[in-house]
C-alpha cells in the first residue's frame, strides 16, 4: 500500500523517542501534563472505549493527524467496530466540514493498517 | 443566577426562528446539510448517547459555545450523568488546551439550566 | 426583531470607535496592517464584488461573527442578490462544518439588517 | 523542481483511491455529505469559478494544504489568471495571516504544477 | 464609555463563581489542570512578565476574548506599557491576521478598562 | 538522527525560494505584507528575543510546524536557553492543549538541529 507518511511502527518510534526527550527536560508541569493527557482516557464514568472515540473525534475536527492516528489505534485496541469508526467519523465530518476529509482520507488508510498489526500482535501472543 | 448570555429558552426560541428562514430559503443543499446534521446523531452503530457525547467534545473544542449549549441540552435528555459530563469535559480541557476554559464555564452553567428545565419537562407531564 | 447582540448601527460605531483608538497609538506597523487590509478588497483583477464574498466565506469558515457582519454589509452594498448569498453560505457550511452553523444564523439576521439599513440609506438619498 | 510533498499525481491518486474506500463503506451519510460537497462547487447564482475560488481562501485561511492543491487545480482549470490568484493569496493572507504564508508558499508550487498538468491534459487531446 | 461586553467586575465575578463551581465538582484531573495552567504563569526562567505577554498573544492569535481579558489584567499588574501592549498586539495581528481585529479591539477596551482599576487599586491602597 | 520532514537546511532553502517566487509575483500588496511580517519582530518597546517567544508560542499553539521551526532557529539565534525555550512550550501545551503536543515533538527535534546548525555557524565564523 503506498503510504502517504510514515508507517505506523515509525510513528510510534518517533513518538516514544521524542516523548523520552521531552519528559526528560527539567520542566516537571511539562511531565504532570503528559501524565494528566494519558489519565484523560482510563476508564472511569465513561468507558476507555468512549474515551479514546471522544479523543479521536476531537483530534479530526480539531486536525491534527498524528492524534487521530494515535486515537485509531487505541480505539482498535478497545474493539471500536467498523461500523462505530464510521459513525464517529461522520459526526467529525458533518461537525468539521469538508476541510476534515484529507484527514479523514488518512484516518481509513490508519485505521487498516493498526486492523494489520493489531491482528499480528494477537497472533504473535500464543 | 447571573447570566453571561440568553437564557436556555431565549437560545432554543432564537435558534428555531432563525432555522426556519434558513430553511425557508430557497437552496436545497443547505436544507440537505441541515437534515445530515440532524441525522448524525441518531441512533445506530453508537448509541445517540455515545454520539451526543462525541458532539459535545467536538463543540468543547472547537470553541462554540451554542452547539455547546445543543449538545449539553441533549445530553441532559440522554440521561448523562454529571460524573459522565465532567470526564467529557475534562478530555475536552486536556485535548484544547486552558483556551477552552471560558467555555467550559459556560457549559457547567448550561448544564445546570438544563437539568433545571429537563425537570420542569418532565414533571409538567404529568 | 429580537437581537442576540447589538444592532447593526452600535456595531458599526462600535467598530469605528475603536478602530480610531487603536490607529491613534503611535505603533506605524497597526497602521499598515490596517491600510492592507482595506486594499486586500478593492477592484482589481477581481472585483469587489468577488473579494467581499472571498471574505464573507474566509470569516464564515474561521466563525469571526464581527467580520461576517462587516463583509455582509458590504455584499450588499456591491449589489450580491440573496441567491448568491445563500450560495457562499453554503460553500462556507460544506466546508466548516456544523460548527458553522450557529454563525450562519447570525449571518442571515444581518443579511436582513444590511438591506433594511441599505434600503434606507438610498432613500435618504433623494 | 524540489517538492515539499506528493507531486500533483500522487496526490490525485492518493485522494481517489481513499476516497473510493471511504464511499465503500456502508455509512450512507457519509456518501451524501461527498455530494454535497461535490454539488456546492457547481454552477448556480454564482459561476464555478467564483465559488472554486471561494472554495481555495476557505482553504488557505483553515490551513488545509490538500484542499488548497484541489481548489488549486480546479481554479487553473476554470481560467483563473496569476493576477486573479494572487489577490485571492492577498485576501487570505491578510484575513488570515503570516500563519498562513508556508501554505502560501505551498499553494504557489501546487500552481505551477497545475499549470504544466493543464497544458499537457490540453496538448494532450488533440 | 460603552461596553461591548460585561465590565471587568461582572468578568472577574461570573469567573471566579463558575470556576469555584468547576473545582467543587469531583473531577480531582480538571483541578490538576487549573493548577498546571495557574503555575504556567509564575516567574521561573522567564519572567511572568513575559509570560503573561505569552498567554496574551496565544490569547489573541486563537481569538479567547475571556482569555485575552485575563491576560490584559495580569500584564497591566505585571506593568507592562503602552508601547509593549501595541507591539504584542502587532505581533498577533501579524501572525493570526485581520480576523483578530475584532479582539483587537476589545482587548484595547479592556486595556483601559484595567489601567483604570489598577489605579484604583493602588489608590485604594493608601 | 531520524527525521520526520525535511532537514532545517532544505527548509530554508524552500521556504528562501518559494517566498522569492511569491515576491516576484506583480501582487505589491503582498509584498508589504511580507515587509510587515519581518517588522514585527524587530528589537523596540520589547527585545527581539521577547519577540520570537512570543512568534515561537504563537506558532505552537496554532499549530504550525514551519513556522515553529522559522521561530525556534530565530529564538536560538536570539541566545534563548533551554530552561526558557520549555517553559515557552509549557505555556503553549497549556494553553493550546494536548493536541499541540506532535507539533512539541517536532519542535524539540528543530531545537536540536537548530543548536548543532547554530554552533557550526559560529565556529565557520572564526
């Protein structure tokens, strides 16, 4: 499949290596945000699996591409169905207008590919 | 209590009027928008709970503070929880930053205005 | 009519009040901010007829009320016809989205306002 | 020429392919909110290449570089002239910022090579 | 003088209420978050000074009016001059274009009005 | 040192192209837009070095990568420290929220090659 960016595992290196820079500044409220943005999601009131479709559909309305890559992800590992992505995209899409669908266009594109690897993570547990 | 804006049924009345000549114009597509709107948070895959939810992270957001006050009202009507509506609102503070505060403010007064005539609804129907 | 905020006459010398004051600070580069902004919709190769609508869907889409009340006055006063307004509308609803919408409202109770302020002012004319 | 992205033919590619996945997908809604979007652009009270060119300062203000490479290209191909672009880069420069000049600088790229795709789709028919 | 908006008074009592409202609700992440964003402004390696004329033009370049209030005040406490205010004005007018002129405006408003409370303030003082 | 887009080298050399095509355009207005953007962030009522920060949080919590990079090589240029570059980005985490935080991962990554570019620059000089 030709990508359009990076793949999902560079995404996710990148990410954790520019994170461990980041938290490793001397800037402690830098650290106490990171760790209040990973609390927003646990499950509480509203399940994690709401949580992370809350968090993708603001990351689509508000644009910003690596957010909903992230959230496609989680939301994959909490067993959002395709019929739920797309339901959560279509409130994103008529919510944002037309300026979300680039973004929306690179969302299906990660949603197939963590489909991929969230597959191969299961297989490679037995 | 001190208002900063129109009160819940000055919103909905002007809101309606105004509505009805948007609609009374003579371009269907924006009827056609107006009723994809409408749909979006109906019932299906996710339930119009859920999907109300996801409306209200995106108005919190995105900084609008009349489809805040749908989205509350609606809300209200699916039977949120007030622990339910503040871990929505605290994704929304998380993901949008303290430039969101102002709204949230209004929110929390919104939310209360609304259990306030949710109840008059429902006990003027007996 | 019910106003959700001020006419239409207390925003214009709103504006203009303000306007004065903050070109009566001694900051030269506000000046020529100012002074570009009001060529960016004069004649050119483009008419003013087309910037001012350029302009009505750029503040629409960005949900600037003061703005989209400012280009809208000015559409009428370049002679655009309701049908053409309603169209830029929906150009600016399809692409911002939902979000848009209660923005639109306010759009079209100062479509209204700018004709009856218009009509008036041609026939002061005489 | 260096590109900062996608040449035009991958982008083309790129967006059909994604969004043929996203209309395969059984959300009705979504497949009406594309029409829509599709349907605004067209002919009416106002000309095509008006409202491509409304379509491009939505773009350009909201900062979206894959709906300014298409509004872009459909502007080269409804007869826009340089002088007529570069005053509609002028009003959403000024509408929207210096935020705005990287897609600026982008937008001037994806326009010379609209114009070279163009005359070879025209060359190309004879 | 003619407001616009509520005065500074009915701004700091209707945010001072709801934000005790915010706090008392059980959610102890959206306490941590106020905390983060009081501390945000506090001296460290740069002054709140500079700080505060951060929060000021982030303010102003995202359109908060309430935020840009707030950071007016704070940067009137923390003495910041005319001539500072109008060229931190020209960097967010720059940067976030002629659709912050709207706040632009009622952040000037809100200069005067702070200048005027602070004197009291200090007069008061005695 | 893996990169997520281009090195700060082909940045500049881009962006000095791109903007001499734009300028070469007949479009005067543009220009002097141009002239304004460079103007305001020259020494005055407050220093340069105030001045990028304030660019740098603007920039951060607008969520423009190339502009982040444009102001955080400016703001090492102007001698910022490490200890200030974080709490700049603190206020705009903060402010901006958790969806400015892969536009702070970029930045964090321009910082160092804007340091290693900076000391190279230097040490050529002798």
């Amino acid at each position: 499949m030709r990508r359009d960016h990076n793949s999902l595992e560079e995404f996710k290196k990148y990410r954790e290596k520019m994170n461990r820079k980041i938290l490793a500044s001397e800037n402690l409220q830098i650290q106490r945000f990171f760790n209040l943005d990973t609390r927003a999601y646990q499950e509480g009131a509203l399940s994690s699996k709401v949580k992370e479709l809350l968090g993708l559909v603001a990351s689509l309305v508000l644009r910003c591409d690596d957010c909903v890559t992230y959230h496609v992800l989680r939301c994959v590992e909490e067993g959002v169905s395709d019929a739920e992505f797309f339901e959560a995209f279509n409130v994103s899409l008529v919510a944002g207008g037309s300026i979300t669908i680039p973004h929306l266009r690179r969302a299906v594109q990660r949603l197939e590919e963590s489909r991929t690897l969230n597959k191969k993570r299961f297989s490679g547990r037995r």
